[in-house]
C-alpha cells in the first residue's frame, strides 16, 4: 500500500511539474528578435495603409518604398484568406548583415532585415521579404480575428504552436509568394532539389523525420514539405481552403490535433494521409520528368559518408589534390585537402557564413564570414578573411566591414567582392589581397543588387550577377568605361559566374534542374557543360587541360566530381511546377508590377516616448499554492520590457504584487523588480513550534555586461553582474522580539567567462570548451546579518575517444560563512538531495563522459519521433580530501538519454533516466533519477 500510495503522489508531481513548465511564463520567452541595436541610432517613421514603418536615419528610401508597397499588396496577399486590411509595426534593421525577416506576437510587429543575401531569388530582396511575410500577418489575423485587445498575444503565440504544424505556416506563405510574383522559391529547382533526390534514389522519410529533421540524413525542411502539401491541398480543394480550415480552428480553438482534424473536416484526410499522398504525388511526378531528362553520371572524387556530408566549392591547388570547404552533420565548417586516395587533410576552420563561400589562387584562400558586435548583437559584419596554404598564417583583412563574395585574382594580388552601406547602396570593390584596403569602387548607377564577382585571368574584367524586380542578369564590366549585360533579366536562377577559357560558366536551370552552363562573351551563346541527375553546382577549371571540378549533388549531399569541357545544346526545360494551380487560382500577374509612387511624411520616432507597448495578459501557475495574472509590454526596439502582476498564494490567504523593467538600451542591461508579498515562517520556541507572519516590500536592482567576441570557428563570452536588493517588513503577526524588520542591501558580484568552439549537429558539447564562473555575496551594510559567499566554478571540455563524444572535467569550490554557512552555489554530486550531508559543503569534482549511440529517426505513429539515444558515465567527489579521495568518489553510475518530439509538436524534449550508485560509507541504496527537459 506505501509502494503505491508513493507512485500515486509521484505521477501527480510529474504531471503538476510538466502543465507548470509548459504554461509558466518562462516557457513564454520571445522566440525572435531580441537583440538591440547600438544607442546612437536614430530613429524616424512613417505611416501609411495600417503599417507603421520604423526604420534607421539613413533608410528613407528603402522605407519610402515599403510604405507604398504593403498597403498595395496586402488585399493581394491576404485575398484568399479574406483579409483585406490590418495594422502592423514594421521596423526595418539595417545594422546586420544576415538576410532575414520575420512577423511575430508579443508584441506583434514585423522585422526585415535590410542587407540582401548573396544568393537568394530572382526578384528584388524587400519585396521578397514583403510577400512572404504578409502572408504571416494574413494567417495570424485570420486565426487572432485582428484583434489587439485584451492584450492576448502571448495566449495566441502559444495555441499556435501547439495547434498548427509550422509547415503550414511557412508552406502556405512559400506558395504565395509564389503565385502572386514572377519569382519565389516555388519555382527553383534546387530549393527541392533534397526532397526530389531522396524519392528518386529510393529513401522513404516518415512524416515526423521530414517536418522535424534529422541527425543523419539531409530532410526536405518544413518550408519545402509545407510548400508541397499546402499547393496539393489547394490544388484539390480550390483556393478558400485554408479559410475554411483557419476559421474552423479559431472556432473551435481546444481539441486534439485541431489543425488534422478541421483538415479531415474539409478534405476527409488528415496531416498523415495528406503527407502520404503528396509524396506519391511526388514521385510520380519527379520520375516521369527524369525519365525526360537526359542526364549524366559523374564519379565522386570524395569519401562515401554514412551522414550527410557537404564539400562545397571544390577547386584544385597546384600539387593536383583538391580544396573544398567541408560540413558535416558530424564536423562543423572546416577547409580540408583531399589528396588522389580520397584522404582528407584538414587545414583551419571557419567562422558562420550566411551561404558557403571561398576562393583560391596562387596559394591564398579568401572567405567571408559573420562577426558580431560584442554587445549590441542586431549589429553585425561580414568581414574578409585570407589563409596562406604554404605559410599556415591566418589574417582578418578588413574589420567592422560590410563586404561578400570575395574572389582572388589569379595571381592572388587583388580582390574583387560586392559591398553594401547602411543605405543599402551596393558597389563592386577592388581590395588589396595582402591589406584589405579598398583599391577601386565600382560605379553602380541603379544601384542594382549585385553577387559574386569574379575576375578573368588577366584580371582586366570583371563578370558578376545583378538582381532587381525584373530577375537576374549576367554582366560584364572593365571597372570603368565600359560594362555590358551578356544575359538579360530572366527569372533563371544564375549564379556564381567564372571566367573559363572564352566563356563565362554559371549555374542555371535551363532543363529544370540546376546544372553548369557557358556563356561565349562573344556571339552570347549559351551551352550547356553539365547533366547531373539532381544538380551541378560551382565549377572551377580543374587545371591547364581542358576539364571543370564541380559540386555534384548526390543523396549524401554535394560531392566533387570532374568532367571533361565539353559544350553541349541545352536540353528541354522539364521543370515540374507544383504551383501553378494556385497562381491560377490567385489570378493576378506580378503583384509588384503597378506599386505606387507617392511620398510620405516621416517623422523622428522617440524611443522615450514609445516604451510602453502592452501586449498580453497571461495566466502564471508558479506551484500548486501560487497563480496569478500577469500583464506583459515589450517596446518595438526590444530595449525595454515591462511587467506587472498580481498572484494569489492559496495556502496563505493573501495577494503579492510584483512589477519589473528591464531596459536594455546601454551597454549595462539594468533590471528592477518590486515585491509586495506575504511571507510565512515557523520558527522555534521554549513551548513549540510557532507560526509568523509578515508582509514586505522588496526592490532588486541588478545591472549586468554581457560581452561576446567571436572568429573563425571560436567563441568568447564575458559576462559581469552586479545584485542588491532592500527589503522592508511590515504588519508582523506572532513574530518574535528580535524579528529583523530590514534587510539592507545585500550585495552579490558575478562574473562568468566562457570560451568554446562551434558545435556540430551530433556533437554532445564542444569539442573544446572552458568556462569560469565567480561569484561573491555579503552583506556590508548589515552588521545583524554577517555572512558572506565565494564560490568559483570552472569547466574544461575536451574531445571524447571518438567522434562527436564529450568528456566534462568540473571543479567546484565555495566558502561560506555566518547567515549563509549552508547556502549551495556550486554544482553537486548527482543524488545530492537525497544523501544526508556529513560535513558543510565545500567542493566538488565531477566528472562526465556522454556519447550517442544511435540516430534512429524513429517514428512511433503520432506518439514520438526519436531523434537519438545517447549514454553517460559520471564519476563525482564531494569535499575531496577530507571526505573522498580520487579511488572512492561519492557518487558514481551511467545514465540514458533520448531526444524526441512527442505527439508531432516541435518542441524538442529530452527525456532519460540516471542510476546514482552512492559510496558505501553514506549506506544509502542506488537512486534512480528520471530526466525531463525541452527546448524549442
């Protein structure tokens, strides 16, 4: 009866512990942009068609335009799911230079980011950005109903990630996109190309492995899987679908799986028939059109792999053996040599790069990579980087820099490359390959979009892409007088164009399917140079005879072949366009075609003046005693968030009142909390145990530095903080005569500093990784309350026995004294809390050692998708030197992990099991542990 009476009350504890971690409002943090921009930027607006435009002094243009186009196209874009009007915040960043743009609840507002990316489709990049993310505002307004109050957006944030799939989100907007313009992702072959090549060579993924991804194999992505099915469904259903579905929904918002369900209300199918049948649907389609096409087989010049593995960029260096960037589910980016044997030899890795990209001569090699502004993250560069193959030095050639693309001449001497100014003015650039200065700026009228240039052998000319409304074009220039377009605007995906021989080779996909094609800058014809199966990508001439290295895509991802030079006629364009049932449905010709061209007023928009944007009300389960309301605000600029709420404590009978600011504008982010709650105690007398009572105010102020510096592959993170707090007790209630009314600014210090390297997908930590964390508390200002705290933690991470395994070394120490002699700040032995403690606790050393075992991708029906299982040993002292020694520490076992996500939700949660074996001097029996964590 005691055995189950104790299961009984430990199942209710889990399930209380999982609803709290789900609807406490932690689980609420701000999934998208949360990062500042730098004080010194200043800040104008415009208003027009329901959209508010905040944009960067400097950005008028660019904000001019947006404001004629949203009002324009959104009744285009919101048409089929009848929405004809909305407002909407959209501010427009200029200071990074990663291409993005996302909409977003609490606070509901809109972002583009600005700096095109160096490849992308063939249209202008804001109006990309402006299609697709309408779309979003369409299907939250449809689902919302539009509406702002009272203040529910972080409720509807989270219903919409636990009733709606993300594949439709994204897919629904990919097909609009799509179908409203002469561009979109729809229409390029090698967005699918991953997809198509898994059918074609026979791998079936389940519905869970291609929504959610994998650790082992390349997956579609939910943007292509949700642009697939979302097109079939409209194809069979017509064109008010998804209106039908998305009132369904927020009609009858709490059920199971509501999305499959009002699915199968309209089309009599749900998710998983839908999935099933669009992929037959594919595979028919793309075998009838591979059938058509002639292709060519090309061998691989790189190891075979077990799990996705990219060469990118392939070229051949002097000796004959062949440079090529390599990523990996397993390694992170990297340049490796490959030698006639296949074997690898690696030589430096790399930073984050937006696209992979790098170039070779005469021994150097050039790329671009992503640094980050130490403090104000919304600010980022994209600066040049060399490496000597013969010396092994390593530089940064231009700092702070605004530059991509880099290409070296053939002696190695100059580089050619595209850069953009915070106005979104973009130049070809002539740099110095030994200095980074900048030699030569290119003249560009237009001011067109321009990507990946490339010098001819003399280094005379100059071949590049440019993009606009219109499409991609080729191009020519002498850096001066001259400059002559060898392809006209077209909506073919051209890219990375070099000079070979007498031609210009890029990509394109004349016969619907990305391969590598000439251009004779003289008589503009084109020919075709290779006829992959499933895509060619980046040629380079292999050496002085006549034959092209090249990225071949294959179902392991992009290999290196080799093929002779050899121009052939361009085959037919056999390119299968699932969306074309919906562009007919939306029956409009580019949306972009007729934009207005008015001016609008701008005016300064004052960060003071705008802090306080209310946006959600939410309900906060803090215990089984504890709840309450909490009412959110958040300001557009993600500087200052605000909060107040009131929670009821069950047990004792009373109200607490909170309120708090964050504000984030500075290079110290200053936080203040005030408290006004009950409080309750029991303390010890001569006739008992008695119960006090109390209420209090208390004030935390807390201001901390969060410092990060990154280059190449490493990471270094500084952060340092500083807490005091006051607290006044008032209306005490049986309390003793030495009951202390005040607690006068106790002060706590901490600083942490954390090094580490980029992590792969299957890595369990980094491979290298330090991290040293102090912290100091006392009281100075109390002499009633001495008692102080130090305590410091590092850790050293260091590569496994074998690939992708973690060994973690921790040493912990921590002195106390006074009021907080038994307070923990370090980390403890596993099973801590359930071993009786024989001394105060002074140190601790732990040791781990994880590793994966297996990445099945299992889907068990709609109850999980397996992603891994991995184990662990730990072997952990407490109080080494008095109470363990190296041969007997505390606590020693082995546990057993695995990530998943469960009922086909994309949180990602990690459940396991630990077995704590405890030394026998504690005479304590084994303790099992069980592991439940998620993240999104």
């Amino acid at each position: 009866m005691t055995s189950n009476k104790e299961l009984k009350q430990l199942i209710i504890k889990f399930i209380i512990t999982l609803t709290l971690s789900i609807i406490s409002h932690t689980a609420f943090a701000q999934l998208f942009g949360g990062e500042q921009n730098p004080l010194s930027v200043k800040w104008r607006q415009i208003n027009a068609s329901g959209f508010r435009i905040i944009f960067p002094d400097g950005l008028e243009k660019e904000a001019q335009r947006m404001a004629n186009t949203l009002g324009y196209i959104y009744p285009h874009v919101g048409g089929s799911l009848r929405r004809q009007k909305t407002t909407l915040p959209l501010v427009l960043q200029n200071r990074g230079v990663i291409a993005n743009g996302f909409v977003q609840l609490a606070p509901k507002k809109s972002e583009f980011y600005t700096t095109p990316p160096q490849q992308f489709d063939s249209q202008d990049w804001l109006n990309n950005l402006a299609v697709h993310e309408l779309r979003h505002v369409a299907q939250y307004d449809k689902l919302t109903g539009g509406k702002a109050y009272p203040f529910p957006e972080y409720v509807y944030f989270a219903w919409f990630g636990v009733s709606i799939p993300l594949w439709f989100f994204e897919g629904d907007a990919v097909t609009i996109e799509t179908a409203l313009t002469n561009a979109g992702r729809g229409r390029q072959p090698s967005w699918i190309m991953p997809y198509r090549t898994s059918l074609l060579e026979g791998k079936k993924f389940s519905y869970s492995k291609v929504s959610f991804g994998s650790e082992k194999d390349i997956t579609p992505g939910y943007y292509q899987l949700g642009y697939l099915m979302a097109s079939n469904i409209r194809k069979e259903f017509g064109k008010n679908i998804f209106d039908s579905l998305l009132t369904d929904i927020r009609k009858r918002p709490v059920r199971p799986y509501p999305f499959s369900n009002s699915l199968k209300k309209f089309t009599k199918s749900g998710t998983k028939k839908w999935f099933n049948q669009t992929t037959e649907t594919l595979k028919k389609e793309w075998t009838a059109q591979s059938e058509k096409t002639k292709t060519e087989n090309y061998p691989i010049l790189n190891q075979d792999s077990k799990f996705a593995t990219n060469y990118f960029l392939p070229v051949k260096i002097k000796d004959g053996r062949i440079l090529t960037l390599k990523q990996s589910k397993a390694e992170t980016a990297h340049f490796t040599i490959i030698d006639s044997a296949k074997k690898e030899t690696k030589l430096l890795s790399i930073g984050y790069q937006e696209q992979p990209w790098f170039s070779y001569a005469n021994n150097i090699v050039v790329w671009d990579e992503i640094r980050y502004d130490p403090r104000y993250r919304q600010r980022s560069y994209s600066v040049i980087c060399s490496y000597n193959l013969k010396t092994g030095r390593q530089k940064k050639l231009t700092t702070r820099s605004r530059i991509f693309s880099p290409t070296l001449s053939a002696d190695g001497k100059k580089i050619i490359a595209v850069k953009f100014d915070l106005s979104n003015k973009c130049n070809l650039v002539e740099l110095d390959a030994e200095t980074g200065a900048i030699l030569n700026t290119i003249p560009n009228p237009e001011n067109l979009i321009l990507q990946t240039p490339a010098y001819n052998a003399s280094g005379n000319l100059i071949t590049y892409i440019s993009v606009s409304e219109k499409g991609k074009a080729l191009w020519v220039t002498d850096k001066g007088e001259k400059t002559e377009q060898l392809i006209k605007e077209t909506q073919q995906q051209i890219s990375r164009p070099i000079y070979i021989n007498r031609g210009i080779a890029f990509n394109a996909h004349y016969d619907g399917i990305d391969n590598i094609y000439s251009i004779d800058t003289i008589s503009k014809k084109i020919s075709a140079l290779s006829a992959s199966k499933y895509g060619a990508f980046n040629p380079t001439q292999a050496d002085s005879t006549a034959s092209i290295i090249f990225n071949n895509y294959t179902l392991s991802g992009y290999g290196i072949s080799e093929m002779p030079l050899q121009l052939k006629q361009p085959g037919d364009n056999n390119f299968v366009y699932f969306g074309s049932a919906v562009q007919k449905q939306e029956n409009t010709t580019n949306v972009f075609d007729n934009i207005p061209d008015s001016s609008y007023s701008s005016k300064p928009y004052r960060a003071l003046t705008n802090l306080f944007n209310v946006h959600s009300i939410i309900p906060v389960i803090e215990n089984e005693y504890r709840g309450g309301l909490q009412l959110n605000s958040d300001n557009l600029l993600n500087t200052f968030g605000f909060f107040a709420r009131v929670d009821y404590y069950r047990d004792l009978k009373k109200f607490e009142y909170n309120a708090g600011f964050t504000l984030k504008s500075f290079y110290p982010i200053i936080r203040a909390t005030y408290r006004n709650r009950p409080r309750r105690t029991f303390y010890n007398t001569k006739s008992g145990v008695l119960q006090g009572d109390w209420r209090e105010n208390n004030i935390q102020l807390q201001a901390s530095v969060p410092i990060s510096l990154n280059a190449l592959n490493e990471t270094y993170n500084f952060s340092f903080n500083a807490l005091t707090s006051y607290t006044q007790r008032y209306q005490p209630e049986n309390l003793p005569k030495n009951f202390i009314s005040k607690l006068i600014f106790p002060m706590e210090y901490n600083f942490t500093f954390n090094h580490s390297t980029a992590q792969a997908a299957r890595d369990i930590a980094p491979k290298w990784a330090q991290i040293l964390r102090i912290s100091y508390m006392h009281q100075p200002f109390d002499d009633n309350l001495a008692g102080r705290l130090f305590a410091v933690e590092g850790f050293l991470y260091f590569p496994g026995l074998l690939k992708n395994h973690s060994f973690l070394a921790n040493f912990n120490y921590q002195n106390t004294s006074g009021i907080r002699l038994y307070d923990q700040e370090i980390n403890t032995v596993y099973g801590y809390s359930n071993i009786r403690a024989k001394s105060v606790l002074r140190n601790t050393l732990l040791f781990n050692y994880r590793f994966p075992i297996v990445f099945p991708d299992a889907e068990i029906g709609p109850l999980a998708y397996i992603r891994n299982l991995r184990a662990g040993m730990f072997c952990h002292y407490e109080n080494i030197g008095t109470e363990t020694n190296l041969a007997e520490p505390k606590t020693f076992g082995f546990e057993l992990r695995s990530s998943m996500n469960l009922l086909r939700y994309q949180p990602i949660v990690d459940v396991g099991a630990r077995c704590v074996f405890v030394n026998k001097v504690y005479n304590q029996n084994p303790i099992l542990e069980l592991i439940l964590n998620y993240s999104f």
